[in-house]
C-alpha cells in the first residue's frame, strides 16, 4: 500500500521568506499523481499544485513550485515571497493513476509571521 | 459556479442517533468520495463512487453507508452515532477519462460532526 510522509509537523517562517515543505513517498507504482492541497483556518481543501509521475519538469503555479525527485520517492514544495495568506495546514498527497484514492500524509501546519 | 455543496456545516448528535450528511456537485464529476479528517491528521477515505449506482468502501467505512442515485448527490449516513465518529468530513468530486487521467478532487467546505 502507498504511504506518505510529512516530517514537518509545524514550520514558521517570516513574511517574504521562502519555505520548503518536504513530503515523501512510498510506491510500487510507475504512473501516478501528486498534489499539493492547502487548508486554511477556513477548512476548506484547495489545490496548490500538482505533479504527474511521468513528467520530468517540475510544477509551478505562480510563487509555488515543487521538486520533484522521483528516484528518491520526494516532493516538496516551496513558496516564494511568502504571504500571510499562506498561512494554513499543507497536506501532500499520492494518487494511482486509474484508482480513485487519494492517500494524505499527516499535514505541515505553515504559520507566516508579519 | 457552486461547485462541491454540502449540508449542514455543524452539528451536534447525541450517541445511537443517525443523520445523513448530504454533498452535491454541479460539475457533472463522475467520481464522489467522503473523507474524515480528525484532529491534527490527514484525511482518510470512508467511501467512494465511481458513477450513479456504483460505491465501494474506502479505507474507514464501518459504521457509515453512502448511496449514489444520481451524478450530483452523494450522501453519507450515520445509523448509529459514536464518539469515535466526532470528526469533521468532506465531501469531494472529482472528473476522470481515461485519456485525461486522474483530475484533481475539488472540496466541500467541510461538516464538522460532534457525538457526545
């Protein structure tokens, strides 16, 4: 079964600082998703960025991007010029290609400091 | 643009009683899925549907059942509540081909659920 791991339980950082999430995998697989999803105090679940496994350049949406080290079962995820907008829980998260379940890591819980 | 919808945001239950958490969506996704998220954790998948008529378990569904009638409902229900059920859940859809692939789950706002 897949797993993912999150090793940064909490991550603080300045406003306009960058930052890095790390988030790791474990799979068998060769053809798979994965996503970055942000959730604010609000609760809500919103997607940040996603990676396909067979694509060898790495994501970017605007000050997001990620690294993508497949080998090396990694993906993490930096923001730049970091807002206090950013501040919220970052959950990384896998999916097979063809299958219907997403697996989540544990969550970084990212606070921007003014 | 509504989106994934769902009903109520909060609610209270005393333990034995049921209710049903709705979720609908107008994007005409095929696939639905429920999750759980308790505190400081990930979200975990209890059921999941493919198509209108079509559900299977996902990861913690003891002590739910879904039904999938129609493209754009997708309800979770509660026979008997219990403590451990005290969570908050969230509803997702999501569109898949075959020639596209997996596309990204967009999220219901959440219902945070209390058993005492």
């Amino acid at each position: 079964a897949q797993t993912v791991t999150q090793s940064q339980p909490e991550m603080s950082v300045q406003e306009a600082e960058t930052v890095t999430l790390s988030c790791t995998y474990d799979t068998s697989e060769s053809n798979y998703y994965l996503f970055w999803y942000k959730q604010p105090p609000s609760r809500q679940m919103i997607l940040v960025i996603r990676q396909e496994a067979y694509k060898q350049q790495n994501a970017t949406e605007n000050r997001f991007s990620v690294n993508f080290q497949k080998a090396a079962k990694s993906f993490s995820l930096k923001i730049s010029d970091s807002q206090l907008g950013d501040t919220a829980m970052y959950f990384c998260a896998y999916l097979s290609r063809g299958a219907q379940k997403l697996v989540f890591g544990q969550g970084t819980r990212l606070t921007i400091n003014p | 643009n509504a989106g994934v919808t769902q009903t109520p945001k909060f609610r209270i239950l005393k333990i034995g009683q049921s209710m049903t958490l709705q979720c609908t969506q107008d994007m005409n996704h095929n696939y639905m899925y429920w999750y759980r998220q308790d505190p400081g954790m990930g979200l975990k998948l209890i059921y999941y549907s493919v198509g209108a008529g079509i559900t299977d378990k996902g990861e913690v569904p003891n002590g739910y059942n879904v039904s999938r009638s129609t493209t754009e409902d997708f309800p979770l229900r509660l026979e008997l509540a219990a403590p451990s059920q005290t969570s908050v859940y969230f509803c997702a859809s999501s569109y898949e081909t075959g020639m596209i692939g997996n596309q990204p789950q967009h999220f219901g706002d959440g219902t945070r659920l209390s058993i005492l």
